[in-house]
C-alpha cells in the first residue's frame, strides 16, 4: 500500500487509546472513530457505569470499544483507572481528554444594572467545580498517564521508516510510524478564544485555560517523545449542547440548523467531522504536529470577536 493513500495516512491500527467523557457526545464520536479505523483498545472513561456499557454495546463495531467507570477530579479514582489499564495492557499510545461540564449559565444581555444582580447570583462553588473538571481534571489525568505513555514509547521499538515517525508492538509490521509517537489530545472548545459570551464565562475561562496548559505539555513532554496537540470544536451535539437526559438511545443527537451569522457553514458539527481532526491527529497523517489547535467550527469563530 502507498504510504500516500488515505486508508495508510489516517489509519489507527494498533494504538491502545482512552478517551475520557467517551459515553456520550463529542467523546463517543472520537472512540467510535478510533475503534473502526483499527485502535486495538478503546477505553471510554465516565463516572456514569450504564452509559459507558451502553455507549460500547450500541457503537463499537469490533469489540474493541472498553468501558471503564472513572472520576478525572479524583485521584484515587483516576489511580484506580490507570491501574487496571496496566495491569489488562500494560501502556497506552494515546489519551484523550475530553470530560467536561459548563456549568450554571451566566450570559445576560440585560442592560445595567440588572446583569450585575443577575451574574453575583453565581457561586464560587461553580467556578470551582467547572474549573475543578474542565482544567484541573484533564491536567491530572495526563499526569496520572504519563508513565503508562512513556511505557507505550518502551515497548518494542522498531526502525525508523521513511515515514515520519514508528511503532508499538500490535502488528509491527503496519505500525512502524507509532515509535516514539505517543500523543495526548485534549478536547478544548472556541469558547477558550471567544470573546463573545455564549454560555458561561468560567466555562470560557476553563477552556482559555487548559488550551494553554495543552501548549505547555507540548513544549514541556517533547523530550520525552509525547505530543500534545488540542481541538477546539464550535457547536456539536453532545449532553452540553441538547441538554442532560435528552440523547437518543444511542446517546447520539442531532441539532438544527443555523443562519450564516451564527454559523457561515449553516450547521453544527457531526461525528465525520471530528473524525476527521482525531484521525489527522493521533495517526501518521499528523504525526509530525505538536502544540497544534484545530477548531472545528464551521466557520463559526470567523465571524465571532475573538483572539484565535
């Protein structure tokens, strides 16, 4: 096979991923993307059991789908997920930070001075446990898998190839550009770069926040042989955006359409489009980017005031 052809450049044959918030939404469609691409294992970490067993029976096309009951704000939750992780696989090439929550809503186009009122009703308890699991969590989750990502580096390593980069030990053969390519993506938002108000400014901020946090990993793991790239998705049906309990049964959604001044391309996003940036990303297709941010907006961010 050429190593020009698209089935070559975005396959995932043999990684080993986690993808954590992976039971509904913008997570199930990354999983689903690894998994019928050629991920050996996918585990999808949530807090909600059910879900996840759910989420792995309805999509997973070979079984490769895993669920795994986990709390990114916990570290003894999360030391218990790496645990079995290690003990069933012994690494991972990949992580994926995607868990996320928005909060209470604080946007108000009231004029003054009624928004004032309105936005000191909002509790530091909120700003907390926002920022609490959408920074702190993803940022103790690639902690908490850092040895199991270097683990994945130490594994059988083979030649470099012409491509740009090799391999692991599931099917050597055909996944020589894996070597020394471990990867972390975090799922951020264009809220982070936004400066209009769309839903909630700690979410904005929490966002801001771990977009950074993400360029810092790139540059602080490089001499380690890990990457860390991000995508910024605008508007894609998920529990945030349809609203908790109203997912279909196989926790999938559709959102209407919108006019060209909210979104130029005229839709929110579907599960072909962030397939396509987790695929770019964790396969050889991109692996030669690191510190990357790839928004995901139908053009959304292009008409919004914003400092991306």
């Amino acid at each position: 096979m050429s190593t020009l052809e698209a089935n070559n450049l975005f396959s995932t044959k043999g990684l080993v991923a986690v993808v954590t918030g992976g039971g509904t939404g913008i997570g199930l469609m990354i999983a689903a993307a690894l998994e019928h691409n050629g991920a050996e294992r996918v585990y999808i970490v949530g807090r909600r059991k059910e879900v996840l067993e759910n989420a792995a029976k309805e999509h997973s096309k070979y079984g490769k789908i895993i669920p795994l009951a986990g709390e990114v704000t916990s570290k003894e939750s999360l030391e218990s997920v790496v645990a079995q992780i290690k003990s069933e696989v012994g690494y991972i090439n990949l992580l994926v930070n995607n868990a996320g929550t928005v909060g209470n809503r604080s946007h108000s186009q009231q004029p003054l001075p009624e928004p004032y009122a309105y936005l000191w009703k909002d509790s530091v308890e909120n700003w907390d446990n926002v920022f609490r699991v959408n920074a702190t969590g993803a940022w103790f989750t690639s902690v908490a898998f850092l040895a199991l990502l270097d683990e994945g580096n130490k594994r059988k390593t083979v030649e470099q190839t012409s491509q740009v980069c090799n391999a692991q030990q599931f099917h050597l053969a055909s996944t020589k550009w894996l070597t020394k390519q471990l990867k972390i993506v975090t799922i951020v938002s264009i809220a982070g770069f936004s400066r209009l108000l769309a839903s909630s400014y700690i979410y904005a901020a929490s966002k801001a926040a771990m977009t950074h946090i993400g360029k810092m990993m790139a540059t602080n793991l490089a001499p380690f042989n890990i990457r860390s790239n991000m995508i910024a998705p605008g508007l894609y049906p998920s529990e945030m955006t349809v609203g908790p309990g109203k997912m279909d049964a196989r926790n999938k959604n559709t959102l209407s359409d919108y006019p060209s001044h909210h979104i130029p391309m005229l839709r929110p996003g579907k599960e072909e489009d962030m397939a396509g940036a987790i695929l770019y990303l964790v396969s050889k297709a991109g692996a030669y980017c690191s510190g990357t941010v790839i928004v995901s907006d139908g053009a959304r961010l292009s008409v919004l005031p914003a400092t991306y």
